[in-house]
C-alpha cells in the first residue's frame, strides 16, 4: 500500500505538530484517515518526514514524525519556464506536468494572443490555484522541493529580467532543437493559444532567445511544455 504523502506549508522537525487548517481538513474529513496511520510529509526544504497520525479531530490534526530523510534531489538543470497565459485546465495542464518533469521555475506571460485577462483580486486567486496544481503534483510525483509559480508579468518585462546560460524560445518554423553545450540554467518560452507573433519572436531573439522547434508537428500551448522539458531533461538534466 502507498504510504500518503502531503506538503505541509510550515518548517517541520521530528516530534509532535498540530497541521495547518487547510491539511487537516482534507485529512480528516476529505480521505477520513484515522489515529495510527501512517504519513509522509514534507515543507518544500528539500528534507522529508516519516511518521503517524495521534489524533484526528473535526477541525485538528496531529502528527508525530519519528524519522528524517533526505528528499528526492533536484535536476542539476534550473529550468524556467515561460509560459503563455492560456485558459483553464489548459494552463492547469502545463503547469502539473512542468512541475513533475522538474521545473524550477515558471512565469505565466501575457503576450498578443492571449485570450486570458487576469487583474487584482482574480489574479490572485489564479495564482493561489496554480500553486496548488504544482503541490499537488509534487505530492504526487514525489518532489521534495516546490517550482516557483510567479504572478502572470507582460513578455517585454519577462525578456528584460530573465537570466540563464540558454535561452530558447519555441517556434513551429525554427530549425530543429539541436544539442547545445550542457548549460547550468536553461530558460524556455512557449507562446499562448494561437503561439507568438512574429515580432515577438523577434523580440525574444534581440534578448538572446534562439528559437527552435520540437519536430514537425505544431504542439499544442499545454503540450509543448510537456515534450520541451522532457527533450531538455534528457540531454542536460536527470533523465
């Protein structure tokens, strides 16, 4: 039987901890687990927990972790990824999946095409959404460390900030993907439903983007980040 895994949002340590609100509903009244179960936990540091349940309650949870581990490692390739804003399980899609193939990082980008619109209070409700898509997945998948999911910001502004020792950007008519030089830090971007437009993919060149493609075949916005990543992973991470 699998043992249950759950990402706790505050610093662990072994002994005795009531769980947050939000845990120790879906606990005890969402799985209806019991006192004496076992549980794996972890808080995102990278180390993992082993322990049981001591009580569960209505509204409280409490655990007692006898046993430390170290985590699963991270890819020896930081990827970010910058993804094109797209629509409902769409993004959910691109984000779970980024998530399980060992992103570090991903940026929601608003460019021409988009269809989706996000401003205050909706925006961050969408972005506490997709922070717990990638928790999920990492619960899943068995990620100890959690990808930085970033509040949606315009392509101009995610040209001018971002870093890395390649910079590719995604392009159905670019010469093919070819290996590079193993780079520590890896930067992708994927355009939204309906791709980049051709300025766009200018203007990611003049921020030292290549552009290339993935095959012959035009990949969906939610399923280029899927065979992108896995290609990257592949050549220069821990495939």
């Amino acid at each position: 039987m699998r043992l249950s895994r759950f990402f706790i949002d505050a610093p662990l340590s072994l002994g005795e901890h009531e769980l947050p609100e939000a845990q120790a509903h879906y606990i005890g009244r969402v799985l209806r687990m019991s006192a004496g179960d076992a549980v794996q936990l972890f808080d995102g540091s990278g180390q993992e927990y082993l322990g049981q349940l001591l009580e569960v309650g209505k509204k409280s949870v409490r655990v007692g972790l006898d046993q430390a581990l170290a985590g699963q490692p991270d890819s020896p390739l930081h990827i970010h990824l910058g993804q094109g804003l797209s629509r409902g399980e769409r993004m959910d899609w691109a984000i779970q999946k980024a998530t399980e193939l060992g992103v570090n990082a991903i940026t929601p980008i608003v460019s021409e095409r988009c269809e989706v619109r996000l401003k205050d209070e909706r925006a961050d409700k969408r972005l506490a959404h997709w922070r717990q898509v990638a928790i999920s997945a990492c619960e899943q998948c068995g990620r100890s460390s959690l990808p930085t999911i970033h509040a949606p910001v315009t392509l101009a502004e995610w040209l001018k900030a971002t870093d890395a020792d390649l910079k590719l950007v995604l392009h159905p008519v670019a010469e093919p993907l070819v290996s590079h030089a193993k780079p520590a830090r890896l930067a992708f971007l994927i355009g939204p439903e309906g791709g980049l437009s051709e300025l766009e993919v200018e203007q990611a060149n003049a921020a030292g983007f290549q552009a290339a493609r993935l095959g012959p075949r035009v990949l969906r916005t939610e399923t280029a980040p899927v065979v992108a990543l896995s290609v990257a992973q592949q050549l220069w991470g821990d495939f």
